[in-house]
C-alpha cells in the first residue's frame, strides 16, 4: 500500500517537474518575451484575406476570415490558448473569401465589436454571420472614412475607406465598399485594403495624399490586376508587401503585372502561399519578420 502511494506521488512529482513546468515557463517567457511588441500576423488562409493584430497592451483585432473554418487553426497557432476574446472583428466587404470564416470565429470567441461596410448582400455565409451577431448581441459599427478606434501606447486603427456610408445599400460589386483601414503602432504604418479596387485607391490617393505612406502594405484583392495600380503603390511606398492568396488557386494571383509594380517600388515581397502564416513585430520603432 505504501509502495503504491508512493509509486503514485512520484508520478505526480514528475508530472510537475516534466510537464507543468516547462509549460508554465514557456506561457511566461512568451508573455515577457513579446512585452511592448504588436504583432501583425497575415494568416494563411487559403485563397482570402485573415489579418491578426495583437496590440500590445492584450487586444486582439482580427480583420476578415478566410473562406472557411480555416481560420480557426490560424489564430489557434498565433493566440495563448488561453486568450479567447477577440475585441474587434472587421469585415472588409461580404464576399466569401473574406467572411466565410468569420462566422466560427463569432461562434467561439468573445467578441468587442464588429466594424462592417453593412452592404447587403444575399448569400449563406452573410445570413449566418448576422444571425451570430444578433444572437450574441455582439455591437455593429458601420465603417465609414475618419473613425479612429485607439488602442493606448500610440497604437490606433484609422477607417481610411469607404468615404460614403454603404450601411442598407446593395452594389454590382461589393469590391467597391471594401474597407481600407490603416494600423498604426507609434512610428510603424500597415495599410490594409482588403480587395479595394484602382478605383478606389485614386479616390484614396486624391483625399488623403501621403497620409497613406506605410512600411508595410497588405495588396489588394490577393494581387488581382484590378488593384495595386503603380500609383497608388509608389504613393504608399511600402517597404514590405503581403500577398495573400492559395497556392496554385484559379485566378492565378497574384498578377505578373502587379509584382512587377512591386519589385519596381523596390518593396519586398512575401506570400501566405509560399511561407503560410507571416508575423511581423513591431517596437513602435522598427519592425521584423519572425
């Protein structure tokens, strides 16, 4: 009996010693690890868009889904597994590839907000993701150029784009509402532009000129040649471009032509498509792919 008892408290002792342990000083070494950083994570979603900012303060801002569930995994890899509110959720536009995964992710997370264009649109995936909203009585924002969400220390997410309010309206193409929306972590700019049109970024070019300079630049509509015109790239700069696309996906993004364009800015250029998920940290200051 004796043997047995202490058989079973030498198992616990190695169970703390092996296990619990090590797992505690890698959940604290992580957290002091990454103290004072954001992060800018471009999830590899397939052919779609799913960004992840994790300020440093703690919020989390996740900007559209992916097609699927897919999405899921993505801030599974890069989340605490114990971290399970996401305060705002931004829905560029309602197409598939953007929202498709969203609605897992109000299922499962605790969720501050969702900023939307609010066009109307008729499909399943829209359907069920306002249904989800409703249920949870999550709020609704209804983006619209110059609102400004701050998340303290100089980190702030600015709704560059639509300049008109499409909250109720129904369009040809939903492209044309798609959100443009600028982080910023003190002296470090990312302009994401989900799948705005050229249409759009001239409009954005004539209004906000070079506000919209930025070191990183997430390209619109996954490198189609309907967006990413030279101009509004040279305006922006970007000393680091994100493709987001699948490998080997049917519309062959992203273009020739607009990688051309982005090797010409002499921008570096990374893909969801070759390197999954992409992480860059940033101190305010600087920034760095991990």
């Amino acid at each position: 009996m004796i043997l047995k008892k202490m058989k079973r408290l030498l198992i616990f002792f190695v169970f703390i010693e092996v296990i619990l342990v090590p797992l505690i000083f890698i959940v604290l070494f992580g957290i002091v690890f990454d103290y004072g950083l954001s992060k800018i994570i471009f999830l590899d979603v397939g052919q779609g868009d799913g960004i992840l900012i994790m300020t440093s303060n703690g919020q989390n801002i996740l900007i559209d889904g992916g097609p699927n569930s897919l999405v899921l995994d993505g801030i599974g890899r890069n989340l605490p597994f114990y971290d399970k509110k996401i305060d705002m959720v931004v829905a560029t536009h309602p197409d598939l590839d953007h929202i498709g995964g969203l609605v897992s992710v109000l299922e499962r997370y605790d969720i501050g907000m969702v900023v939307d264009p609010g066009v109307l649109h008729d499909s399943e995936a829209r359907d069920r993701m306002l249904e989800v909203i409703s249920k949870k009585k999550i709020p609704v924002v209804y983006a619209i150029s110059g609102q400004i969400f701050e998340f303290g220390d100089g980190e702030v997410l600015e709704i560059l784009y639509p300049f008109d309010s499409f909250s109720g309206k129904t369009l040809e193409d939903n492209n044309d509402a798609s959100i443009v929306a600028k982080f910023s972590d003190g002296e470090i700019d990312a302009l994401l532009t989900g799948d705005a049109p050229i249409a759009s970024e001239h409009e954005i070019i004539s209004v906000f000129g070079d506000f919209i300079e930025s070191e990183i630049l997430k390209i619109g509509h996954h490198g189609s040649k309907n967006s990413s015109s030279k101009e509004f790239v040279e305006k922006v700069s970007p000393e680091v471009s994100i493709v987001s696309c699948g490998k080997e996906n049917k519309y062959g993004h992203p273009d020739f032509k607009v990688l051309k364009i982005l090797k010409d800015a002499g921008s570096y250029i990374l893909r969801t498509d070759e390197l999954g998920d992409i992480v860059l940290v940033s101190n305010g200051k600087t920034v760095e792919l991990r």
